[in-house]
C-alpha cells in the first residue's frame, strides 16, 4: 500500500502540487497514524508565511518547517469520506459497511479527489479520472425525482461516486454543477469552463417523518436566518425530496471557476478525530487571532449560537461550522450552514458545543461576554449591539413563523424558545 500522498491545492486556475503526507506507523490506525507533513519547496519559498487560501489550513502556515504529528494533519480529516459517503465507497473497494479506522488510508486516497474547499489528494484524483465514464446532463426533475435514468447513469459511475459525493455527512448527498446548457452535470465530469452554478444536492433518507421534517425544514431556516441577520451565501431550494443547496466555496464567473478554502472548526482548533466539540469559549479565541476582522466573526459566531438555541439546531458539532480563506489575505467564517431542526433527531441528539460553566439554567450572555471580552481583547459594545439587534427579527419569526415557512407543529414547539432568546437579546447590557 502506498503510504505517502500528495496534495494538491487550486490555484491561479490550475491544480499544483503543494504539500506530502507521508505516514509514519501502521496504516491500519486510520487517522490516528503518525504522519510528516511538509510543503513543497518551491511553494514554500514563494508563499513564505502565508495562512490565508495559499496554505492548506490556517494553522498550518507556509514554510519550510515539517510537521510531525502524531496522528493525521487536522485538514485531511475534512476530506475524509463520513456518513453516506463514506459508505458508499467502502462498498466500492470491497471493505465491509462496518470497516473502522484499517480503511482510513485508502478511503482518503480514493475519496479526496473532489472535496469541499480547494484542496485534494492527488492519487484520489487520479482514481477518480478513471471512473468518469460518460458525461452526462439532467434536468432539475429528474434529479430531484432519482428517475430511473438517472439512477441508471449514477449506477454506472458507482452510484454516488467519490468525486461527487465529497461532502460529510449521514445525509445522501451529492456534487452536482448546473452548465451553460441548464442541465446539471456530476460535478467531477463538468469542465470548469462550461460551470455556471455548483450545488449540494441532499436527497432524503428512509421513510422516517422527522427526518423528512428536518429536511423540508432547512430552506425555511435558511430564510429565517437571513432575517435574523445571519451571514447567509443564497436560497434554498426544495423539489420533492431533493434539497438543492447552492455553493459558497466555488464561484464560476467568465469560464473561469475559483476555489476557496475551507476548514472545519475543528481543524481551525487543531482536533484530530470526529465528534469532537471545543468549548465555544476556546473557539472564540482561536477566531479572534485567525480571522481578518475578528469584531465582525465573533459576533457572527455569537449571534449563530443564539440562532441554534432559539431554533433547536442541536448538532452543533466542531464540523458544522467552517472558516473561509481566499487569496487575499482574508479569513472568516463561511456563510452558515447546516442550520436545522435537529431537535427532532429520532436518535435524540444532545447539544455539542458548550460554554464553559455558562449553561447551568440556560446560557448566562451576560457571562458570555465578559468571558469572550476577556480572552479576545474585543469590545464590549459592538458585540452588545449586535446582539440586541437581533431581538425585533426573533420576535417576528416567533410571531409569524408559518410566513417564514415554519410547519404549525415545529412553530409550536419554538415559539417559546424563540422569545426567551429574544426577551435575553433585549436584556443585554
């Protein structure tokens, strides 16, 4: 088995080789395989310093200094294949469903080669090149309804193939890109010279009502945070059960296609391993001294925890949240995302992330912020005010929700949360 990969990072309208990763134990440890990470010299010595786009995470600035850490570098666990995808691929490969950590290292040397964000592993890629098969267009019916054709052409690319399905999660998800034509394509087969808009496309899962709930329930969430004043990329849109979820890390423009960076939460906070949760007041650090404008990214962050608590996203794991770098210089938290009623999870999900000693009876704000002051050398006020601002919008969801799309029975169960966090905006100093 080949135990060194290289990654590959978008740039200037090309894919260049960038960094290797080479393990140094047993592969069968999957993640937590000792690794040396470094740069490629030449990229090191043109980009010296650099955290933003050119670097493969914002902790991992550019240089000539290896790593040497003891299980994986943190931004390959975001491209690891999870959930449905990782699935997927493991029946792809011959591994059983239930495969552990022994199939870490080869999902990632086939799986990476079209992830979120602007990296990839080279020999995944390579994999991929030669499974791309027929390329193909369909209409939005046809996606959204998985029409015999069309699962027919998925079928023959291996159902929901590594490079369009590169994306984490347990929902079945797929990459698709709308062309010239006004067809959707896989988006691995799309030449970036024909894209017009990139999607995730989220299909629903099993017969289980509160699952269709959650998913019919995100485009109107998505509505509801734009008026509440979240940091929101575009619509939502569903057809049948097939959510249609336009992309924030590619921006097509003039036959030409620019990838941005992504990384998760927890790699931004360097966490190896999956479920992992950091205390939001630790978090709130590391965005104050890795975001260009850490006044404006606190707030943002704050105001989506109220959003969370008010609207019942309980699964506000380290990977449900991101930051965005692109090539000049600026780092800030992506437009969010995976904002739903998670509340009604049957498998009865717990809230993640937490503020230390802040949560006994609800979250004391008021402790919050001196904390976050504290620690970030931040201004009160701004925060302060920004935060109140959000009481009027929570108070009209809380009022009207039907006309923000909310189904009477989810309306219900809110309301009552919706106006505590809107009475403990108000109540801010």
């Amino acid at each position: 088995m080949k135990r060194e990969s290289t990654i590959q990072l978008f740039a200037a309208g090309q894919w260049q080789d960038v960094a290797s990763v080479a393990l140094l134990g047993d592969p069968a440890l999957g993640w937590r395989t000792p690794t040396y990470t470094a740069y490629a010299t030449e990229w090191a010595l043109l980009h010296t310093g650099a955290r933003d786009a050119w670097a493969l995470g914002s902790q991992l600035p550019v240089g000539l200094q290896p790593w040497k850490p003891g299980h994986w570098p943190v931004f390959l666990l975001d491209m690891l294949p999870q959930g449905y995808g990782r699935t997927e691929l493991l029946r792809q490969l011959g591994f059983p469903e239930t495969a552990e950590a022994d199939a870490d290292w080869p999902l990632l040397l086939t799986g990476a080669g079209n992830p979120i964000g602007h990296l990839r592993v080279k020999e995944a890629a390579d994999w991929l090149a030669t499974r791309t098969g027929t390329v193909r267009g369909f209409a939005d019916e046809e996606v959204a309804a998985r029409s015999e054709d069309f699962m027919h052409y998925l079928s023959l690319h291996g159902l929901f193939v590594a490079g369009s399905s590169g994306v984490q999660g347990e929902w079945p998800k797929i990459l698709m890109t709308r062309a010239r034509d006004g067809l959707l394509y896989l988006d691995h087969t799309l030449p970036d010279t024909e894209a017009v808009t990139h999607y995730i496309i989220k299909f629903g899962r099993g017969p289980n009502e509160q699952l269709a709930a959650i998913l019919r329930h995100e485009a109107p969430y998505m509505s509801i945070a734009a008026h509440i004043g979240l940091r929101v990329h575009a619509s939502l849109t569903l057809r049948e059960r097939a959510l249609f979820i336009p992309r924030f890390d590619r921006v097509a423009e003039s036959g030409r296609v620019t990838r941005l960076g992504q990384e998760s939460l927890a790699a931004l906070m360097g966490m190896a391993g999956f479920g992992v949760a950091p205390p939001h007041d630790d978090v709130c650090v590391r965005l104050a001294t890795a975001c260009t404008r850490p006044d404006d990214e606190l707030l943002e962050y704050l105001k989506r925890d109220v959003a969370n608590l008010a609207f019942g996203n309980k699964d506000n794991h380290a990977r449900n949240t991101a930051i965005q770098r692109d090539f000049a210089g600026n780092v800030q938290l992506t437009p969010v995302f995976d904002f739903a009623p998670m509340y009604l999870h049957p498998d009865g999900l717990a809230r993640r992330m937490r503020w230390q000693g802040k949560e006994q009876q609800g979250v004391d704000w008021k402790a919050v912020l001196d904390t976050v002051c504290a620690r970030t050398g931040l201004a009160r006020e701004p925060l302060v005010s920004g935060l109140q601002a959000m009481a009027g919008p929570l108070r009209d969801v809380a009022e009207r929700g039907d006309e923000f799309g909310l189904e009477p029975e989810i309306h219900l169960y809110l309301v009552r949360g919706i106006q505590a966090q809107a009475q403990a905006m108000e109540l801010l100093q």
